[in-house]
C-alpha cells in the first residue's frame, strides 16, 4: 500500500503521547573483579504508545509470546536498545525485545525490581 510522505508524522501526532526516558547504561568492573552494571544517566526520552500486559494482543498480533511487563510502540528511529533501561511514570524497564516493522518499532520489556 502506497501512503502519504507524511503518513509517520500524522501517526506520531496522534498515537505517540507518552513520554518515555532512556537511560544510559554502563559497566564497571570493581577491583575484586565484579561487574557493576550502572543506569542513572539520561540517554535520551521519545514519545511512544504505551500498554501493559499486552502478551495475549502480541501473541495474535506477531505471533511472538514475549514475557514482558510494558509494550511500547514508537518511531523505528527511535535510540533504544536491547537491555536498555526505560522509565515510564516512575518505574524502571529493561528493554527485552526489539521489533521492526515498516511503521513503527514494538518495544517489549520487563520491570526492574
């Protein structure tokens, strides 16, 4: 299907009005030889659509059964990665899948405890 060059942005304007932070994660290695990972820097924000506990829509959808505690969709340009950590309403995700689609990009993730 052929769609309009402005077709991404009339979908972000009106979809994607949450907004999301992306933070920085980093390794240190401690002298004993322990890895520390560290996430308190801010890498980025986006703005996505959000859902929880969607695996019953994922499963139908993509036919995918993910385990995953949020589900965002977002602009496939988006600088996210694999075991990044997202902030929503004040709780913390690691990032667990990344889906690609012609659209938009479907990020799936876990909540951090």
């Amino acid at each position: 299907m052929l769609l309009p060059n402005n077709f991404e942005n009339e979908i972000s304007s009106r979809f994607y009005d949450k907004e999301v932070t992306v933070l920085e994660t980093r390794e240190r290695i401690e002298p004993d030889g322990g890895v520390v990972r560290e996430d308190n820097t801010e890498k980025c924000k986006f703005f996505g659509n959000v859902r929880f506990n969607a695996q019953e829509e994922l499963q139908s959808d993509i036919g995918l059964h993910l385990d995953a505690d949020i589900t965002i969709t977002c602009r496939n340009e988006t600088n996210v990665s694999l075991n990044d950590c997202l902030v929503y309403l004040g709780k913390r995700y690691k990032v667990n899948n990344l889906i690609p689609s012609d659209s938009h990009l479907t990020i799936t993730g876990k909540e951090c405890k």
